[in-house]
C-alpha cells in the first residue's frame, strides 16, 4: 500500500465496498465514518492522503462536510473542494488532490433497535455542483456502502 493510499483501521467491508463504489462512480477517493457515541469514527478510506486520514479520524457532529452532513441529516457538498469560502470545509481537507466533494449521510435501525449513522464521502477531480439526480445516485451508492448486513439502509 502506498502511503496515497493509506487506510484506516477498521471495518473491511466498508473498505472493499467503498473502493468499488467509488470506482462505480468515477470518484478519485472516498470516505466511510460510522458513529459511535458523540463523534464520527473513520472506518474505510480509499485513496486519502495519511494526512487526511490522520486529521479525520473522528469527527465531532456538526464539523467539517461528514459532521454536518451527520447534523444536518442531507448531503454537504462543494463545488470546489480548494476554494470553499464557507466553513462547511476545513483546511485539512485541501490536501486531498480533489475538486467537487459530497458527504452523504445514511441513517437506519440497527438490529437491537439503535439509530445507526455513517456518512459516506466522495470526492471527484473535476469541479462543478452535483444536480438533483447526482445527488439520488451518490445517495444509493452510499446506502449500499454502508448496508448492515440483512438490514436495508435508508438515507435522509
């Protein structure tokens, strides 16, 4: 593995099935963060500078794309992933060689009853908004990311 591609400890499935989704997609890398307790734990990156996935190992709710996406309960995007004036991107996530970005929450019912929550991040080498109907394809794509096993998920 080189260290471009550096991966988070974590769940293999998440890993394998975010590689072929991001491949699906066209997407130069992507992200899964799964929530335990207050905070958003990496699980799966692929194709993330170690630097990136260093700095989002945990995210608290409400900070960066994947926290206010988990917030917010919708997808956050940037046209720009480089030049987003707003606070919804942090510097840390500049390095990532990328021009548009999405995190794309995904909310269920985990098997003992527990709200279950992952948001699921692509990031794409071409700049421009996602419309409408990128948006419903890169939410499926992130449903079936994340899908416990057995248990249909369903994005917000």
């Amino acid at each position: 593995m080189s260290a471009r591609d550096a991966e988070p400890p974590g769940q293999t499935d998440d890993s394998s099935r975010l590689a072929e989704a991001c491949a699906a997609l066209g997407a130069m890398g992507g992200t899964v963060h799964r929530r335990e307790g207050d905070r958003l734990v990496l699980t799966a990156a692929h194709r993330m500078p170690p630097s990136v996935v260093a700095r989002t190992a945990t995210i608290p709710r409400g900070k960066g794309m994947a926290g206010l996406a988990w917030q917010r309960g919708e997808p956050v995007s940037t046209c720009d992933l480089q030049s987003d004036p707003t606070d919804d991107v942090r510097p840390g996530a500049r390095a990532v060689a990328a021009g548009r970005a999405v995190a794309l929450p995904v909310f269920w019912r985990g098997a003992a009853g527990e709200d279950e929550v992952a948001v699921v991040g692509f990031a794409f080498r071409d700049t421009g908004e996602f419309d409408a109907a990128s948006l419903a394809r890169l939410s499926r794509y992130a449903r079936i990311t994340v899908r416990p096993s057995g248990r249909p998920a369903k994005s917000t």
